[in-house]
C-alpha cells in the first residue's frame, strides 16, 4: 500500500513538473520612425516566404502620412491572415474616413513550420505595436479581432486599464472571440506535458481541410501541433484577467453556431466586461459552414455590408458628435 501510494506521489510529481505553455507578458518598447510605410517594409522583408497579400499593410485614407480622426486596425485570427474578413475592416475605415492597418502576428502569412516557431509573447508584442500604429495614424483608434486576435484584443483593452498610456483606444470590436474553443480536448493543451499529449493524440501535424481556394491560400492549413500551444495560451491568459477592468466600448459579434469556439464562454467573458457601453450581437446570417468567420469574401462576401454598417454605427455611438 505504502509503494502504491509512493507510486501514486511521484507520478503526480513527474506530471505536474512537466512544461507548459510559457506566458511571457513582457512587452518591449517600440521606436517608431516618422515614416511608418517604410518601417513596415523593413519589418517584412526579413522573412522570404510571406504569402502575397498577408504583410502588415498600411492603407490610408487620403494624404499619406497625414493623421485622420479616426484610425482602424484589424488584428486577425490563429492561422489565419489580414485576408480573413476583408474587405470588411476597409469599409470600416471608408465610411469612418480613417486610415487603416492591418497587421501580421508573428508566424503568420509564411509556411505552417513558422507558426510553430511564435510564443504568447511574440503576439502580445504583435498587438501593442498595432496598437501604436493606430495611435500615430488617428486619435481615436478603433480595434477590430477576430477569434483568437480577438481574445488577443480583451487583453490589451485590460492592459489599457492596468498599464495605461493608451488613450487613444477607442472601441474595441470583437468578431467570434475564442475566450475558449470548443473542442474539450483543447484544454489539455494547457496541461503539463501539453506539446506531448497533443503529439500522441492528434499526431505531429494538424491539417485542416480548406473549405476553399481563398482558404488554402490565406490560412496555414497544415502545421505542427505544438503550434496550437501559443494559441492556448493565450486563451488561457485571458481567461484569468479581471474583464470587470476592461472599460473601453465593446461589440462582440458571434454566432450561437460556431463550431470553433465554446459560446458560453465567450458570452461569460462579455458579461464579465465593466464598460458602460457594450453590446453582445448573436448573428446567424454568415455562409462560412463553420459559422465562424461572420463576413469577408472568402467565406460570407454577402454579409460583409452588414457587419460593417453594424460596426460603424456603434463606434458612432460612441463618439459625441454624432450622438442623437
């Protein structure tokens, strides 16, 4: 009995020791030339292998260079590209006169072995820095998620919160958040041994069957599995902050059908939110089967108008001159 309870001790021991996912929230400071188009170049041009149409893309308005009252930034989803919604975030930013930025998380928009090689921090870094290229292109910055940028985006509203120096966040637009996914084996990913248990149970590779050619081009749908355990991680980074801080307007936008994302979380954390002004939008309307990606042209192009028009008129909402 005593060797069976020994026994017992050391294997919980061996388990709980084992790695994790690393979460890494520190963010390193980013020196922004005047010149951001030329910055973003030199930002890209390091990797030879991004996709055509998936580099951190800057879009303005008008004049370039010249600061807009508004500024829209799109932050796309886990092996996903800018390419996700589009051109939803560009009507946006049409109809709102703003210039526009879409980003590129670290791993993405390249080969699937390149995803595998982005952390938690990598994207937290991703995120400030999307954030401060708003904040250069308009005064009032409106962020735009999907999925797991959207889980990306509660914590930089938190952090507006916490860490402050971020004014210029105006509205935050949540699009199918991942707060949780909605396969149940998703949370061993967290696990101790979490890379090893996803390895032996789904195999060295996740590939996904693209829905389309806009799919298989734009998203990485063959890459490592260890790849998912950033993405994890930053569910469960999220999962534990205090959403009660957040106080920045929010629109979340989902599908009570979405077959990527655990709802009832998603619709906890937006309880959860302090903001005065928020707003939890249940839309069934999307073409995408997995009623995950809600508009944009490769999925749900007859539903792009709508999203927009509903995104416009609650950041309208937001700002006093056009207050009723």
């Amino acid at each position: 009995m005593i060797l069976l309870v020994s026994l017992v001790v050391i294997t919980a021991i061996i388990f709980l020791s084992g790695p994790r996912i690393r979460i890494d929230q520190t963010i390193f400071p980013n020196n922004l030339p005047l010149t951001l188009d030329d910055y973003l170049v030199l930002q890209e041009k390091r990797f030879s292998d991004i996709i055509p149409g998936t580099r951190k893309t800057l879009i303005w308005a008008g004049i370039p260079n010249e600061r807009t009252e508004f500024s829209v930034v799109y932050i796309h989803g886990f092996s996903a590209t800018r390419k996700e919604t589009a051109p939803l975030s560009d009507l946006v930013a049409k109809t709102l006169g703003a210039n526009l930025f879409y980003t590129r998380l670290t791993g993405h928009g390249r080969t699937g072995r390149a995803l595998a090689h982005a952390s938690v921090n990598d994207w937290l870094n991703d995120v400030v820095e999307a954030y401060e290229i708003g904040q250069r292109l308009g005064r009032k910055v409106v962020m735009i998620g999907c999925s797991t940028g959207a889980a990306s985006l509660a914590w930089l509203a938190h952090r507006a919160v916490t860490a402050g120096g971020m004014d210029a966040l105006y509205t935050c637009i949540f699009l199918s958040p991942n707060f949780r996914p909605k396969n149940s084996f998703s949370s061993m990913l967290a696990w101790p041994w979490g890379g090893q248990i996803a390895g032996v149970v789904i195999g060295k590779e996740r590939v996904v069957l693209p829905e389309n050619q806009g799919h298989e081009q734009y998203w990485s749908t063959r890459y490592p599995v260890i790849a998912l355990l950033p993405m994890m991680g930053m569910v469960k980074l999220v999962r534990r902050l205090d959403l009660s801080k957040i106080c920045v307007p929010c629109l979340v936008i989902y599908s009570p059908q979405d077959q990527s994302i655990h709802t009832p979380s998603l619709e906890h954390a937006f309880n959860q939110m302090g903001c005065l002004r928020k707003r939890l939008v249940p839309f069934t309307g999307s073409a995408d089967p997995g009623q995950h990606i809600l508009a944009g042209d490769i999925f749900s192009p007859g539903t792009t108008e709508e999203l927009a028009d509903m995104i416009v008129s609650f950041v309208l909402e937001s700002d006093s001159r056009f207050a009723v």
